[in-house]
C-alpha cells in the first residue's frame, strides 16, 4: 500500500478529480481545503496581500498500481499546466 499526498491549487479541482475518478475502482480520499502554501506567506509578509485564492490537499491510499496510474497522470497534468500541482508518494506498511 501508498499513501499518495497531492497539493494543488484550486483551480485545477476538476482536472485532479477526474484523474482520480479513472484511477480508482472507489473513490475514497481525504480532502482539506484552504491550504496555505510558503510562497503565499512570503508573499503576504513582503505586500501585505493575501488571496483568497487556496491550494487542496487530496490523500489518498491505495495498492502500488493504483497510485502508480494516478500518479503517470498527475505528472502529465503537471508538465501541461506547469506549475500549480505537486505531490508525493510514501508508502504505508499498516493500514488501519
């Protein structure tokens, strides 16, 4: 099993969610919504500004192959918006 970790912004929900739809037999993810990355502090601290505009955090565990299709797409979605997605793959010896 893998615990795969996606961070996104919000912009790209649809996109994410529909990788996550064609990769997974059931679809079961944890989501936190307004996630706050460095780069949004930093730049409050300099400007003072903040956007409402939020990054997402999907978690989502499942068998080696599953994560590993997710993850091929994610990185094709990647390389086409170019900025905005990231993530990381860790693997969960006991799932409970």
């Amino acid at each position: 099993m893998k615990t795969l970790f996606i961070i996104y912004h919000e912009d790209l929900e649809d996109q994410v969610c529909g990788i996550l739809q064609r990769g997974m037999f059931v679809t079961r993810y944890t989501r936190v919504d307004d996630v706050v990355g460095a780069h949004m502090v930093e730049v409050e601290k300099l400007t003072g500004y903040m956007t409402d505009r939020r990054n997402r955090l999907i978690l989502v565990i499942a068998d080696d192959k599953t994560i590993a299709d997710i993850v091929a797409e994610l990185q094709v979605l990647r390389n086409k918006e170019g900025h905005g997605l990231r993530g990381f793959v860790v693997d969960a010896p006991q799932v409970f």
